[in-house]
C-alpha cells in the first residue's frame, strides 16, 4: 500500500512531443505529490508537486494532472527539448517520500 | 548547489570493511533523510532525523546506522560491507518533519570491490 506505481520504464520522444508519465498510488493518506528530476551523476531535483485538492499544476512546461478517484497522476512535458533528457521520479508523502520506480526520458532533436 | 552538502563524493573499498558518509543539511531545515538508489530498485527510502531524534526508518539493513548531530549534520555508517552494497547514497533535507518536498545533495557513489 505504500508503493507508488510509475510507467513506462523508459520514453523516447522527438524535440517539441509531449511526452506523459503516469503514476498510480494505492494509500490514500498521501498528501503531497512531488515529481523530481535527475540528471546523471547528480541528485534529483524537485520539478513541480501537486497537493490532492487540485485537478492540475502548470509551472512552465511542465504540468501535473490529478485524478484523486482514480488514485493516479502524471506528468506531461509540453514542446520537450533534449535538455528535458533525464530520469523522472514520481513520488508520494505521508511522513515521507515513496518513489515510484523511475522513468527515463530521452528527447532526440 | 541544492545546499545539501554530501561528503565524500566517491568511495572505493573493500568487503568486510565498514564507512561513514557524511551530509550536512540545507540551512534551516531541521530534517536529514537517507536514500539508497541502486540500478535495480531506484531511491529507497533508509532513515529520517528530525532535530537530532530518529523519526522515520525505512528498508535501512541491521549493519546500517546513522544519526544526526546537534549541529543538524549527519552521518551514515555502513559496516561490514557487502557487494550488494554498492550504489547512490543520497541525503536530503527538509525545513519541517516531511510532509512537503525535499532537497537534495548529489550523492555519494559507494563502490565495493
């Protein structure tokens, strides 16, 4: 129950697609819904998070979709550029952070 | 920089031997948490410290053990060292106890040989 389920393993998309990933969560005491990215060799960094009282998140590119019913969010990368190639975590807190499996996202120009 | 401070940044050492890595938290933020991130099960959450108290313990192995000083730094200790111990070791920290995002360091890459 404290899992958080993150797909596809991995993505490839051309410069300007949308790529989207998905991820599910089963604990519905998860409150906050963070997504991080992580370049290699360095640490993942904090992108956007979402709060389960609002449907959507934009800052930038990026955005968070939230369907609290469905217990499912996912992130969506608008005019991808190959800097955006990078592994992408979701993740979900309670007391502390659970991290979906990864995705990892390339981007070819 | 994130502001988290992780040292050192690479380790090479033997079976059996035992390590100690290093983090120093961002300013103002009173949580340390310990991640592992291997090839095959991503970032595993170890052990929280909120203001020097143990506050959260996750997958963390009995030969593992950490703890935060009054200056609000911590430390992970890794004894009798295995092969399957080599990965990422990544702090990160928080201002409260954690229901909100963190910050992290860039990690310490353990290396068992």
């Amino acid at each position: 129950q404290q899992q958080v389920k993150q797909s596809p393993q991995s993505l490839i998309v051309q410069k300007g697609g949308i790529p989207i990933i998905n991820c599910a969560y089963e604990n519905t005491a998860f409150d906050y819904f963070p997504w991080y990215q992580q370049f290699p060799g360095k640490g993942p960094a904090l992108l956007i998070a979402i709060r389960p009282d609002v449907s959507e998140k934009k800052e930038g590119r990026f955005t968070i979709s939230f369907n609290k019913s469905a217990k499912q969010f996912s992130l969506h990368i608008m005019d991808s550029q190959p800097g955006d190639s990078a592994t992408y975590f979701c993740a979900a807190n309670t007391d502390k952070l659970i991290f979906g499996t990864g995705t990892r996202l390339q981007v070819f120009p | 920089d994130s502001g988290v401070t992780q040292t050192p940044k690479h380790l090479i050492t033997a079976t059996g031997q035992r390590v100690t890595l290093r983090c120093s938290p961002r300013s103002g933020d009173l949580s340390v948490y310990w991640y592992q991130q291997s090839l095959d099960q991503g970032l595993q959450f170890l052990i929280q410290y909120y203001n020097g108290e143990e506050r959260a313990k996750g997958n963390i192995l009995e030969r593992f053990s950490a703890q935060q000083f009054p200056d609000l730094h911590s430390e992970l200790n890794l004894s009798s060292l295995e092969l399957g111990d080599s990965a990422l070791y990544f702090c990160a920290s928080s201002v409260d106890a954690g229901r909100g995002g963190y910050t992290f360091g860039s990690g310490t890459r353990l290396t068992v040989v």
